[in-house]
C-alpha cells in the first residue's frame, strides 16, 4: 500500500489494484483519473477495462462518463495481452540432436509452434526450452535465431549463451550457415536449379507470403533426389531465410510442396494417387542437415536429422505405388 494504493499484482498475472482517488482527480472523468493513476497503461487500454467491466467505482460498475471527485474507491483488475505476459516454462519432450555450453541442437517434429504468437502462447518450443534451460529466459526469445513453420520438422539452432547468440545471428547474417530440407513436391521436376525471386507478404492476403517485386532477396537452390509417378522429392538448400521462403518459391516454379494447404493446389495424378497426396497433413517439408561454425570453436560443425515417421511412410507408398 502506498498512497493509498495497494498494488496486489504480479508481472504475469496482474491482480486487482485499488485506489482512493486523490483530490487533485476531482471533475476528471473516469478513464482520465486510472490513467493518471496506471500511467504505465494506455488510455485506450483502460477504457476497454471500463467497457468490459474490469473497473468499478465505491463498488458498483462504472461507466467510461462517471467522474470522480476525489474520496471515491476504484478497482482495477488488469487483463493483459497474452503477448504481455512473460513466458512460463513447460515440461516437454525435446528430441536434442547436440548440446553443449554454447548451443543446443533440436530435432523439431511437425506440429510444434516454435515461438508463441497469435492463437499460440503456451506449448510452444520457447516453453519447453525455458524448462530445459531457465536460464535462455535472459536471452533474446530465449536464444531461438531462426524458426521452422509450425508443420515443418527438422533442426533448429538455439543459443544457450549471449555471444553464441551474437555468433549466430551474425552467421545467419552473413549467409554462412548452410541449411538443407528434404521437400516432396507435385509434378516432375527434369533437373536441379536455383529460384532467385524476392518474397514479401503477399498483397491482398496478409497472412501469406508471396513473389512480389517489394520483396526480399530470396535464393533457393535445388536438386533431385528422387521421382515418383506425379511427384518428385527435392533437396533444398536456403541461401537467404525469409518467411516460407522454400513454399513460395516451389508454388512461383509450378511444383508446390505435397501437402502445402497455403500455397498447394490439388495434385494431378491418378485417382489413387492424388487422393494419397492430397491427405497427406502438412506440407511434406524437413529440414535435414544444419552447417554452421561452432561460436566458441569457430570451427566448422554439421548434423543431420532423419525423415519424420510421416514422410517415410508416405516416401514408401509412394515407392510401391510406382512398381505396380
């Protein structure tokens, strides 16, 4: 209690606080005297509290007109964005291809958000990282310096200290660390190549990213691994990272990936076949090798992630397929 005000919150979990409005408040309406009380708070903000009920007056709701006259007690119960609210640590399984005092590799399976963010803030791979490591909590977005989509699977760096940290963000900058995905895609690709098409958000769908001449510089280069009767598995290597940089640029070339919801369209294939692509859950992309220098060796380190369960499966259906 201090002034009068009895501050009862916590920084993840703002509690109810409650004022007596002092007497320089008098003739202020309502949302002026709690934002003079609560500067740390927008007048925008408080007046969605009023609105929703969050704030009341000598008991009773109160209203965005009431004004106050110094004497009357005010109740504020916070409601803070989720993006506010500081990240909880949570138990979970970590597939971790490498760790060590600098860095932990991680072998992300599909479905896993990596960072939360709208619709996701809890269960994300930054959660299960602060409860394998409490202390990423003091390192940018707890030393996570790319990300997969949340249904791409494969390897993910993260930094455990801060000059990994600086190490790797430098890297990524420099466009030094090598990163390669195993992509099915539709159609039969004839022969390697390289796409060098800038990608930014797409112009009329902001939720999608798209080839577009206000886009970033975006270089993907690929080769053939494999081809199946109406498909053709692909290794892909990133020289820029940009948002759904392989997705977009495999859709710009005519072969987008299998399984791609956002940028995919329905497969032509026969009957059987193109039902097997076209249920396939998720678009059929794994990130399999990562190359970077180590940050405190500074020398050259490389590990690898088999395929996923799902796309093995898938991989062998469609081999089977082919011989009949």
């Amino acid at each position: 209690m201090e002034n009068g005000t009895d501050y009862s919150a916590t920084a993840a979990s703002p509690a109810a606080v409650r004022v007596t409005v002092p007497a320089d408040c008098a003739g202020l309406r309502l949302d002026q005297c709690v934002a003079r009380i609560l500067p740390q708070y927008s007048r925008s903000r408080i007046q969605s509290w009023i609105r929703d009920g969050h704030v009341s007056l000598d008991g009773a709701p109160a209203s965005q007109r009431s004004r106050v006259w110094g004497g009357e007690h005010v109740e504020v119960i916070p409601v803070l964005h989720p993006s506010e609210i500081p990240q909880r640590p949570e138990a979970m399984n970590l597939s971790i291809i490498h760790e060590d005092e600098s860095l932990l590799v991680i072998d992300k399976p599909p479905g896993l958000v990596v960072h939360p963010g709208s619709g996701n803030w809890q269960g994300t791979l930054l959660n299960a990282l602060l409860h394998h490591v409490p202390a990423l909590a003091r390192l940018p977005r707890a030393g996570i310096v790319h990300r997969l989509d949340k249904d791409t699977s494969g390897l993910l760096v993260v930094a455990k200290t801060l000059e990994a940290h600086a190490s790797l963000v430098r890297q990524l900058q420099d466009r030094t660390v090598r990163r390669e995905y195993l992509a099915l895609v539709q159609g039969l690709v004839q022969r390697g190549g390289r796409v060098e098409a800038p990608v930014g958000r797409h112009p009329s769908k902001r939720t999608q990213m798209a080839v577009t001449a206000s886009g970033k510089t975006a270089i993907t280069h690929y080769e053939v691994v494999e081809r199946f009767a109406a498909c053709t598995l692909l290794r892909c290597r990133l020289e820029t990272g940009r948002t759904h940089q392989i997705r977009v640029h495999m859709q710009s070339i005519g072969h987008p990936l299998v399984g791609d919801r956002v940028y995919g369209r329905a497969p032509a294939a026969a009957p059987s076949l193109r039902k097997l692509m076209a249920t396939f859950p998720r678009q059929a992309l794994h990130a399999a090798r990562l190359e970077l220098l180590h940050p405190a060796s500074g020398l050259r380190a490389s590990w690898e992630a088999p395929l996923p369960a799902d796309m093995r499966e898938l991989l062998a259906m469609l081999r089977e397929m082919g011989d009949r």
